[in-house]
C-alpha cells in the first residue's frame, strides 16, 4: 500500500478525523487485505470526543460555503474531477487492495466518482424551481431552493469511493457542508479521497473543513451522526436493520433523511429471452463485486419451457470461472470482503438446505487462495424461502421455475426488498408487463439487462425495505436542498388568495 501512496504528490497521513486539519485520538487500527492477507496499513480512528470537533468545524464552516454561487461551487467540484482522473489507477488499486474488488470493477468505480463530477458541474448552473401562476393580479409566485446545512454520509464498504461521491458532489454543489463517515472496512480509500479535497480546497483559498471525515466505531459514530441536530441530513448506505435504527434517530429529531438499504434483487428471464442475453446478464450481475453489491441478482425465475436450458449454462458457466488476485486480469472473481463475510455465505447455505433448497454448485471456501475466496453458488428453490427473503451479501444466486409471467412477477415481488430488477424478453408486451404499475415494485427495472451496474444520470434507490431514498441522477438534487414558495405582490394593494375578503 506504502508503494501505492508514492503514486501522489502529497504526504498522506493515516490520522481517520479531518476537517480543517487531520487528527485522531482513538486506537489504532489495522485491517488485512482479502486479497491475500497480508496486514494494512494502520489508521488511527476517531473518538466520540473527536467527532464533536469534527462536527463543529464543518457546521461553523456551512454559512462561508452556502454565499459562495453555485456555479462557483461547482468550479470546485470540477477541478475534484479532474485531480481523480490523474490518480485513476492508484485509487484503483487502493479499493482493490482494501476490500478486493477485481482492478476492471475498481477502475469502473473511480470513473463514477469522475461522472458524477461531471454530473455536478453542469446542475450546479441548473438549480432552480418553477414560476407558478398566481390566481392574484399583479402577483408573481415561484419556487426556489436553498441548501440544507452540514449533511452526514455514512457509506458502505462495497463502494468505498462512489457512493461517497454522489453524495459530495451534489451536496456541496448545492452548498451544503460534507461529513463522511466511512465503513469502518475501508477507511484508507476515504483518507486519500479526502486528501485530496484537501488540496483543491486549501489551492482555492476555501475552508477545508467544508469536505470532513470521521472514522471509527460503524455503531458509535454512526449513532451520533444521526442524533446530532447540527446535521441537517444524513445519507446512509448499508443494511435494512441499521437503517431502520438511524431512520428512528433521524426522524425522531426531524432531520432529513437519504436510506439506500439493502437490495433482493432478481431477474425474470422468459421463454421468449435470447439465452445469450441472459446468461451474460446473471453472469455480471450475480458475480461482479463477488456478489456484495446491493444490486447484484441473488434471484433468478426461468420459465419452465427453458428452464433447464438456461440452468446447465449457468452451471457450466460457473465452473468455469475463473477465481483469484483480483489484481489479475484473467480473474473474474475476487475474495469476499473479510472473514466474516465468508462465513455469513456458509450460514446461509447451511439454512438453505435446511429449508429444502438443493446446492447445485459453489459454496466451497477455497482457503489456498491466501485470501477470503469462496466458489460462487447456485441454488435451487422452489420459491422464495425464508433464507432468500434475507440479503446475504455474497455470491450466492437463487434459482426458481414459473409458468406464467403474472406468477414470475409475484414471486419476484415477494420480498421484502424492492432495489433494482430486470427481465430477460424479446417479448414487447412482457417488457411492457414488467415496468408497469402492475410489474416490478422496484426502485430500478431493466430489460434486456443485468439488475447491476446503474448509471449516474438516473437517480438510484428503491422501495419498500430498501428505504425510498435516492441519490445521484436525475432531480435526486432536490434531497439536499429545502423548498421555499415564494410570492411577491408588486399591486400596490392587498388581495388575498381565495378570494377572502379583508375589512380593515
């Protein structure tokens, strides 16, 4: 990793708090990397007592940072753009050192990281509301929106730079101050990206503190994120039972809230699906990311007439795959994130089995990797059993049979979660069937493609369990932002709205 930080022009100092200067005054903490084991560098975390440092600084620094102009800010959010693209491959290889994501996935992350920048740039000259017609003569009606304050992101280890940027970069660009609190996983990657802001910051004659980071304790620190009123929004990524939990503290308080929870996501692929099409599609989509992305395809519902067609593909597909350095190109699989994840994966298929489903392949911990490498499984259930209703954050793919498209649509829609989905058909109608009201109840419907691999222009998230929120694209902007309705009488006299007369 020290080779890795050489690659930059700047000291990087491994202290996990900053917000105008760099500091911790918890424990050490040292990570192993899933790739092969080998102990990462240690980081110095932060205390509660450091968070309220933290917390002020970047609060007391929101009032500077909301008078800048937007365009302006979104100057600032550009020139992070264009540093990131200079440093591409280093911070490549930082996600794929700390939490093992294959090097074509962590390239792929860090050019999100870019896009959304690009994203920014541009809305930060778009931010406005509608002119409304007053029912009142003379009077002119709009609406307008303002910045929220200090929002806090807490994000999750699988999308250890993206999902950070998202909410940076549409945040500050609407001239909110950023608190960052990382998975406790991956706390180097949020360091570097954070340095780098740094120098952005300090070159433009601007308070540092207005990008800050904590690290530390995910339930200590996270916890008080959410209770603290100087926060005006908080933005998390991770599971369903802690967002349930922080949403409580959020909303308890009335602050604003962001969930982007976890994800059951499957694929529909009927008999009228080119077979090419879907196998590629559930190949990406249960195997990128080693199945630990919340849009990964954990469910798949073939149609009976190609059923066991399309299930002896996959198989043979998944003996082939090829598992290891994630650093190596030839590798499609890298490890799980850490120890525990694989033992969460083994839990799981022990239930399954358990609760009638068949391991028809995978599943098998490949400890002379060196590292937290599992064989991907497939399974096959009857339908949507207790275990498959829950997210288990590994490779394992649910295979279930239907016959008609209305039955594949419940079954799909029996869960909990409701993220992202897909169908596999050459069929318009089907198509039609499945992103209509009646279809999918997800926050994402695709066709013709993987349940993964969202774009940033479109806003991301979902439904029901997987919280409602949703960031990057789209008008996702107005999340952290407050609206304001605004009239302005220029009559010269009183006239009230409803035609209420007033005697005075």
């Amino acid at each position: 990793m020290n080779n890795i930080f050489k690659k930059f022009p700047f000291t990087i100092t491994l202290n996990g708090g900053f917000s105008g200067s760099w500091f911790a005054s918890g424990a050490k903490s040292s990570g192993y990397s899933p790739v092969d084991g080998r102990v990462l560098p240690e980081v110095t975390v932060n205390t509660s007592d450091d968070l309220g440092r933290i917390v002020t600084q970047c609060h007391e620094t929101f009032p500077v940072w909301r008078k800048v102009p937007a365009p302006a800010r979104g100057q600032i959010v550009r020139e992070y753009g264009e540093e990131i693209r200079k440093y591409k491959e280093p911070l490549a290889q930082i996600i794929t050192m700390e939490m093992g994501k294959p090097m074509r996935e962590s390239l792929g992350e860090v050019q999100e990281v870019i896009d959304i920048c690009d994203f920014a740039v541009g809305l930060s000259r778009q931010i406005g509301g509608p002119s409304l017609p007053s029912e009142r003569k003379s009077h002119r009606m709009f609406e307008q929106w303002h910045p929220l304050g200090t929002i806090g992101v807490i994000s999750a280890f699988n999308f250890p730079m993206a999902v950070w940027a998202w909410n940076m970069a549409i945040g500050m660009i609407c001239g909110n101050t950023v608190l960052w609190k990382p998975s406790s996983k991956t706390p180097i990657c949020a360091i570097v990206l954070t340095r780098i802001m740094e120098e952005i910051l300090r070159k433009n004659n601007l308070p540092t503190a207005i990008c800050s980071l904590v690290t530390g304790s995910g339930a200590a620190i996270g916890n008080m994120i959410s209770s603290d009123e100087r926060i005006s929004m908080v933005s998390y990524t991770g599971s369903t039972n802690i967002g349930r939990q922080l949403g409580k503290i959020v909303q308890e308080r009335f602050g604003k809230l962001i969930l982007e929870l976890g994800g059951n996501n499957a694929s529909i692929v009927t008999s009228n699906a080119d077979i090419d099409i879907a196998l590629r599609s559930i190949y990406f989509g249960a195997l990128g990311t080693a199945g630990q992305r919340c849009t990964s395809t954990r469910r798949v519902i073939i149609h009976e007439k190609i059923y066991d067609q399309l299930l002896s593909k996959l198989t043979d597909t998944y003996r082939k795959v090829k598992i290891g350095d994630p650093f190596e190109s030839k590798n499609f699989l890298g490890p799980l994130v850490d120890r525990s994840a694989v033992k969460a994966m083994q839990n799981a298929l022990v239930q399954v089995r358990k609760e009638g489903g068949k391991i028809l392949y995978g599943g098998e911990k490949l400890s002379e990797k060196g590292g937290c490498y599992i064989t991907p499984a497939i399974v096959v259930v009857s339908g949507n059993l207790p275990v498959v209703k829950e997210e288990t954050f590994a490779p394992i793919l649910y295979v279930m049979k239907f016959r008609e498209l209305d039955e594949a649509i419940s079954i799909h829609n029996d869960v909990p979660q409701g993220l992202s989905s897909s169908i596999i058909t050459n069929n318009i109608c089907e198509s039609e069937r499945f992103i209509s009201e009646c279809g999918s109840d997800c926050g994402i419907a695709n066709v013709n493609t993987t349940t993964n691999g969202a774009e940033i222009g479109g806003a991301f998230g979902g439904e029901k369990a997987t919280g409602g929120g949703r960031e990057s694209g789209s008008d996702s902007w107005k999340g952290y932002m407050r609206r304001q309705t605004c009239t302005i009488n220029y009559s010269g006299t009183i006239e009230l709205a409803q035609g209420i007369q007033l005697d005075f």
